[in-house]
C-alpha cells in the first residue's frame, strides 16, 4: 500500500489533503461507502485505559482464582478455592447454626419445647417457612386446606390432632408409599340400588345439621354399611381416617350431590410421607407448628372451608 | 410490480424447480413420519412448495422480462419483503409475550389445553422475537446494507427468495412445533434435528449470497457494517451446527437426542446460547446500526480506529464468555473464572461500538432532537451501552449470585431486545419502508413519534419493574434469620413479584402498542406507494448480465 498521501483515497492529488469534518476538524480516512464516510479519528485514551483496566482485572482474577487448563489439570489459583469446599462449609454453617435450636426438637418431649418461650420464638418462624415450603401448596397459607384438602387451623382431625400424632402423619404419610404409612380408604358403594344411593346421600347430607331422621331406611342403611368406620350417628373419631359427619369439617363437601359422588367413586386421598425429605427435628418443629395452628383456633372451631 | 416480474425467466424456471423441490422433501417428511408435529410440518412444505410452483409457473409466460436495465438496479424486492415479515412477526411474538407476562399475574388467563400453557407459549415468544422479528430485520436489512456499501447488485435473484423464504418457514416449523410440545429443550435451540438441517441449507445459502456479492463490490474497502453481517452470518452458523448435533430417534418422528451429555451439553448450550446473543442479538444489529445510524443523521462515522477496536474486540472475547450462565454450577471453577474475566474484557469493545455511534451523532443533535427516527438509533446505542455493562457486571460471580435465576436476568435481557435491538429495527425500518415503497416519508409521520414514546415509555417500565423484581427475589431468597433459618419461604417471594409482574404486563403492552402502531403505519405507507427513485442510489458499474 502507497504512503505516499497524495495517492491515498479521498485526497487531495495535489496538496495531499484530505477532507476535513468541520464539526469535530478530524480529517477522514478517505473511504465512501454509498456516501458513508469515517473520521480518522485516533483511539481515545479512555478506551485504551479502560481496556487495559478490564485485562489488569482478570489477569488479577485468574492469578487468585482456578483460572487456566493445563491439560488434565488447570491453574489452582494462589487462594485456592474450590467450590465444592465452599459451598458445604457454608452448609456446614447453616447447619450449625440451626443445631443450636433445632437439636433439641429430636426429642419429642412436645410439652417442654412449647415451655420454652425463647425456643419457641426461634423455632416456630423456622417451621412456618418449613410449613409455607412444603404444606401450604395443599393446606393453604394459613392452613385453610380446600376440596379433597383437610384444614389444619380447626380443631377437627382424622387422625388426631395432638404434636406426636401430627409427627407420626409426617413421618409415614396417609396412603403413601412408606412401608408403614397410614392407610384409610373410603370405598365406593356404587353395588347399591340408585334409590338407596339417594336416600343415604339425603341423609348424610342432613346429619351435619342433626336433622337427620334417625328412624328413617337410610339410618338403617347408614348404620349397616357406614358406622363401621365412621362411627355409630356418624360422630368419627375412631382414628383411622373416616371423618366424623355431624361436626362442621369437610374435606370434600358434604352435600348430596358430592356425598353421591363419594359414594359411587369412592375416596382415597394421599399425604405424602416426609421422613426422607425432613430430619426427625424437622418433623418435630412442623408438628407442633401444626398443633399449635388449631390450638390458636382454640375452642371454636372455624369449621370447614367448602 | 409482482415480484415474479424482477424475476427472468430462466430465474422463474430455477424457483419452480426448487419450489417443487421443498413440495417433495414436505410430501417425503409427512409420508415418512404419518402423523405428529413432522407429518404436519411436511404438509406446510408440500402447501408451500405446490404454492410456489404454481405462483412462478402462472407467471412464467405472463409476466414480461425484466428490462436490460435491473443490473444498474439494486435488488429492493426481497428486502421488501423482509420487511412485510419483520412487522409480521414482531406483532406475533411480542403479542404473545404480552399474553406470557399477564399469565405470571394472572395464571388461569389462558384457555386449559396444552398448546396455549405456558411452558409451549414462552419459546413461540422467544424464537418468534430473535428468529422471526430479529433474524427477517437483520436479513433484510443486509440485502440492502450490503448492496448500498459494496455499491453492487445482490449475486443473484433467486438465492435471496430461497433465504427469505426458507427462513420463514424455519420460524413456522419451529413456532408451530412448540405447540404441539415438540422441543429440543436447549433453549434458543428448541427446534428439531429436521428443520435444523433445513436451517443449515438456508444459512449457507445466505452466506454464499453475501459473501459472492461483497465479490463484485466497485468498493476497495469493506464497510464495517459488513463485517459484523458476516460475522453473523458465519458464527450463528458455527453454533447453530454445534449445538444442534444430535440423533434423531427414527427418521419419522421429531425426537432426537443430543451428542452432548452432562456439563459438557451444559457448555456447549451456553456457548451457544451467549453467542446467540452475541453473533445473532449484537453483531448483526451493530451492523444495522453502522449503516443506518451515519446516514440518517448525515455524519461521518466518528473513528475507523474504534470501528474495528469494537469488532475484533466483540468477536474475540464474546466467544469465551458463555460460561458466565453456568455460574456455581456442576461446571468446573476455572472455565467460570475464564467467563467471567472475558466478560469484564468484554466491556470496552462494546462500549466502543455504544460511543462510536453516539459520537457520530456529534453535529447532528439537532436531528435527534426533531427526527423521531433518528431518536429510535440513538437510544438503541444507549440502551447497547447501559446492557453490555449490565451483562458484564452480572458476569461477575458473586454478583451472579445474587441474580442467577430471577427476573433481572429477564430484565437484563428485554433492556438489551427491547432498548436496543427493537429500537435499532424501529430506526431502520422507517429509514427503509419509505425509500423502498418510493416516498419521502412515511403515510402517518406523527404516529412515529407516538411510537417512540410508548416504546421508550415501555421499556423503561419493564426493565425498571424487573430490576426491582429480581433484586428483591435474590434478596429474599437468600435471607436466612439468626438461627439460621431461611427468613422467607418461597411462595412469599412469589408473592412479592405481583405489583412488578402487573408492571411488566404494562410496559409491554405499552411497547406492543407501539409495534402495532409501526405496522398499520408500513401498512398504510405500502398502500400509498409513490414512484420516487433516488438516482444517485445505483450499483456504480452496472454488472455483467447472469
């Protein structure tokens, strides 16, 4: 390429020159792209500055950090991190941190851990958010629970409601998977004759108001093929799982239409078990977390959702 | 003047000969795969070809010969067109991610079958948006950067067709295959191993065009904003073919597994997508700006020496940058030490490229000020700077960690699609839609101001809504009380996101508006075309005929 200037593009034949911007006074390259042209402006110092803080910065990062391959090794770095290291020492410091509290919940000794008023207040925000992370996306924020969902907030349980009975739901689930889960099955009575089917689901859907007629076919029926599980009159509490009908708590609806529906189909509803997914303390926590919900209910109950 | 008139009839003769081609690759795929998204998507190529064919074989005869004189001509049409499906998908995509984010607010706002979920809709956005919006603006706009700067005729009139067209098709196939549930799961690389192939045939096609026709430049030189085109072209590629490696499951279905496993797929998906955004979201549009920004504001470009600075520098270092995504992940500490560092690194390239372009305006305020159009450029370049030192600082990895999978990574990027890639097809677009439909300006002026404003207005909204939303998540999130407890349980950051989810929704909409508005006024300015030509606006030695 010439460095004679007076052959470059865009200059002057004879001076040399080339054209000069009167806004900024640089002259251009001498290029024209389709009427496009470009200033011979030099580098701003700036920019070089910059760029050369930018590579100080991660050569700087490169001598302190693992930065480089070097085949089937790399540069460690003069800190030497790792970040396997790292991240469990700050596990580590989590966990130890909790221990201090926590510990004590793998005693489920319920009736002094709630007598501990400065433990309580450590460890009952701990099993709300333990509570919101792992409860709420069945029960409800407050435990308010829903269709198919049981309320945790009323004093009404299927199988009971006291921190150890709680524990042992978690640990084992209802219907789930674990070897000595809880199981409860409401079976379906579709065998029985439509008119039956009607006249116990009118029934049944009467009882929570106690204008159930008690000499009426459908108590007959009810107490043959109902009180079994649910108890004589329909009042639960027999622990293993069938809800009483009389009180104000449902877990799927208690009208005729969905009594119908849950006799024909029958029920059988699942709570996962927890022991591999929460310690033993865990558990403990959530337990009187949960116990103390209904407790706060205290003695009237907030009844049912639906 | 139909299209199929630019067109010889030697040239009509080859389109139909492809067209009937695509027709029997489609009937192929559907007798192949019988049913499923590939039967249909053969179908669409059968459709298409068969319509094709029988749009050049009518004009075969009909039409008369294009006059002697073409070759003294640039070739405008399929920039045109290129156009026409820009705005086309701009309006798509944007408008269903205006539906994706009022569905983070208002979850049930969507009819309860699958292809309308959330998880199949998000990529119909995010491709329709790159692919359909960004990759037609940035294949158009080529066409016409390259024959402007190299003052030559596009190689030859059929190659373009055959990359516009097939393109399209691509973004169909992909758009169309993700509501069916058909995905690759790599993000920004959903589309499977069929139309991936078809992708590679368009893509070299594209490049062999741009590169053969940069051949016949009368320019000693070549421009910048061709450099940075074929860097896009050339690099997006390299990734494209890397990333999407895989083998099929049977030659008639969909399904494939990729070649990659583990944390080397991890990598390989990350230089990917990072690159995407480099060589697809960045170079390609930097192009675009080269070329509109000094002409519409009638300056000279502010320093060469910075120009080619910015471009060595971005395609360096970008390359080395995507492990940035894989922060505390499986991957190993180095290769993110080494993405991080480039990242910084990375910084004044782009900062060059942002101050180059805001230089050049040195001389010109006063046209920023009053030219709507103008004003589109300029705040891509600033939006161009503010995201390029965003994402270098979210490089960093404790900074990462704070913002690693929240909403100012979404942020992030819509302050980079939004505020600059957008607002630089925006400019270009209304430089170009009056010039290529022979008018001086556009049929409703006033609408481009209006639309500045609501785009601005809503970029602003959507970024600041999300800055604030991811802040706040990685805040919460990692929160943990005195005993060591976490402060927050999860749904409790979810719920602090509804005002800026509502946000969000808002400046979207806002900048849809806007995009509507920009179509129905291309649309108006197309019907009320002139016959303006600009003499001087020629290939400066006619080529020899093909």
């Amino acid at each position: 390429m010439s460095t004679d200037p007076k052959t470059l593009p865009g200059a002057d034949p004879h001076t040399g020159n080339r054209e000069i911007d009167p806004v900024t006074g640089y002259d251009t390259t001498g290029h024209d792209w389709g009427g496009i042209k470009e200033l011979n402006t030099p580098f701003p110092k700036v920019a070089l500055a910059a760029l050369a803080l930018t590579v100080i910065y991660s050569v700087i990062a490169w001598i302190l950090l693992p930065a480089w391959p070097l085949g089937r090794d790399y540069t460690r770095g003069v800190l030497g991190l790792d970040q396997q290291a790292m991240a469990e020492a700050r596990l580590r410091n989590l966990t130890d941190l909790r221990a201090g509290w926590l510990n004590r919940f793998e005693d489920p000794d319920f009736a002094a851990l709630s007598d501990d008023p400065a433990l309580m207040a450590l460890a009952m925000p701990a099993a709300d958010r333990l509570f919101q992370d792992n409860c709420s996306a069945c029960h409800g924020r407050a435990g308010g629970g829903g269709p198919g969902f049981p309320v945790l907030h009323d004093t009404y349980w299927l199988w009971g409601g006291a921190p150890q009975d709680i524990a042992l739901t978690l640990q084992v689930g209802i219907n789930a998977d674990h070897p000595e889960t809880r199981w409860a099955q409401m079976p379906a009575f579709d065998w029985m004759a439509d008119e039956e089917l009607s006249e116990v689901s009118d029934y049944v859907a009467a009882m929570r108001s106690g204008e159930a007629d008690p000499d009426g076919a459908a108590a007959t029926l009810f107490a043959e093929n109902c009180a079994a599980c649910h108890g004589e009159g329909g009042v639960g509490g027999l622990m293993n799982g069938a809800p009483s009908l009389v009180d104000d708590a449902v877990i799927y609806g208690q009208d005729a239409d969905t009594v119908m529906t849950t006799l024909l189909n029958g029920r059988q509803g699942l709570m996962p078990y927890w022991s591999d997914r929460l310690s033993d303390a865990e558990i403990n926590a959530l337990a009187l977390y949960v116990a103390r919900m209904s407790d706060a209910a205290g003695s009237t109950p907030s009844g049912a959702t639906e | 003047m139909a299209v199929t008139a630019t067109l010889t009839s030697t040239e009509r003769q080859i389109g139909i000969a492809i067209s009937a081609g695509l027709a029997v690759l489609g009937l192929a795929m559907a007798a192949v795969a019988k049913t499923g998204p590939m039967a249909l998507h053969g179908g669409m190529a059968l459709v298409l070809g068969l319509a094709l064919v029988f749009h050049l074989g009518g004009a075969l005869y009909d039409q008369p010969e294009p006059s002697a004189r073409r070759q003294a001509e640039y070739y405008d049409a399929p920039t045109r067109f290129g156009i026409v499906m820009t705005l086309i998908w701009a309006v798509t995509a944007m408008g269903v991610g205006v539906w994706l984010a009022a569905l983070m607010y208002w979850p049930e706002a969507t009819p309860p079958v699958p292809a309308t979920s959330f998880g199949r809709m998000r990529p119909v956005h995010t491709s329709g948006i790159i692919f359909g919006f960004g990759g037609n603006a940035l294949i158009a706009t080529s066409f016409y950067v390259v024959q402007r700067t190299s003052r030559a005729r596009l190689a030859d009139a059929v190659s373009p067709w055959f990359v516009l067209i097939g393109f399209n098709l691509f973004c169909v196939w992909a758009a169309t295959g993700y509501l069916m549930g058909q995905t690759q799961s790599k993000e920004y690389a959903e589309p499977e191993w069929y139309a991936d192939l078809w992708l590679v045939v368009v893509w070299v096609t594209y490049f062999a065009l741009y590169i053969r026709t940069l051949a016949r430049r009368a320019e000693p030189h070549i421009y910048v904003a061709n450099w940075y085109y074929m860097s896009f072209i050339l690099v997006v590629a390299m990734l494209h073919i890397v990333n999407n490696l895989a083998l099929p499951v049977t030659w008639g279905a969909g399904e494939s597994y990729t070649i990659w496993t583990g944390v080397q797929d991890a990598m390989i998906q990350w230089w990917y997508g990072h690159n995407a955004v480099a060589f697809f979201l960045t170079t390609g549009f930097l192009g675009m700006l080269y070329y509109f920004l000094p002409v519409r504001a009638q300056r000279p470009i502010w320093s060469y020496r910075l120009s080619i600075l910015s471009f060595w520098g971005i395609v360096f270092f970008y390359m080395w940058a995507g492990s940035h995504h894989l922060h505390y992940t499986a991957l190993p500490y180095w290769v993110q030490t080494l993405g991080m560092t480039f990242s910084v690194m990375l910084l004044v390239p782009s900062w060059a490229s942002a101050g180059n372009a805001i230089a050049t305006l040195n001389g010109a305020w006063h046209k920023v000020r009053d030219d709507a159009v103008l004003r589109f450029m300029f705040v891509a370049a600033v939006f161009y700077g503010l995201s390029t030192f965003e994402g270098s600082f979210l490089a960093i990895r404790p900074v990462n960690s704070l913002s690693h999978y929240t909403d100012w990574t979404v942020g992030h990027v819509h302050s980079g699609t939004l505020g600059w890639v957008a607002m630089i097809v925006f400019g270009a677009i209304y430089s170009l839609v009056p010039k290529l439909w022979g008018r001086a300006d556009m049929a409703w002026p006033r609408a481009v101001e209006w639309h500045f404003w609501l785009a601005i207005t809503g970029t602003l909204i959507y970024v600041v809504s999300l800055w604030n939303a991811g802040i706040t998540q990685g805040l919460m999130w990692r929160a943990y009380d005195e005993g060591g407890a976490l402060s927050f349980s999860f749904i409790e950051s979810v719920e602090a996101m509804l005002p800026y989810y509502a946000a969000r929704t808002l400046g979207g909409a806002l900048f849809l508006t806007g995009a509507v508005l920009c179509a129905l006024n291309c649309r108006a300015t197309m019907r009320a075309a002139g016959d303006r030509v600009d003499e001087a606006d020629r290939p400066l030695v006619p080529q020899p005929a093909e």
